[in-house]
C-alpha cells in the first residue's frame, strides 16, 4: 500500500502566494495596458494551468489583452 504524502503548511503556502502573486502581476499588466479587469475574462483554473506551465505574467497579460487593445 503506498503511503500518501501530505503537503506541509509552508509548502502549500508557498504555492498559493506564488499563485496569488503571478494572478496579481497579470492583473496590474492588463489593467494598466488595456483597463482591462482579470476576474472579468479568465477564471482561476485557466491562470492555475498556466501558472504550473511556468508561463510567465507578462506572456500571459499580453495573451489575454491582446484581444482588448483600443
């Protein structure tokens, strides 16, 4: 029987602020460069998968907005 590791409380921690971190660097990109609002268009899975890629926020915020430059 395998025995199933348990995620510390720094690790997990560690991953949400980094997560957090990365939704919030795409956040300010597209809000400054298109006024576009992040929660409006991309749910949290989508930027998740993303994040695990190693995508990094700059690729992602041009992605998105690209769609919604003036």
């Amino acid at each position: 029987m395998k025995l199933l590791h348990r995620t510390s409380a720094l690790s997990f921690y560690m991953i949400h602020t980094g997560f957090q971190n990365f939704k919030t660097r795409i956040a300010e990109e597209l809000s400054a460069t298109s006024g576009v609002n992040l929660d409006d268009i991309v749910d949290d899975d989508t930027l998740h998968v993303l994040y695990r890629n190693g995508e990094s926020p700059e690729f992602v915020a041009a992605s998105i907005g690209c769609g919604y430059e003036d």
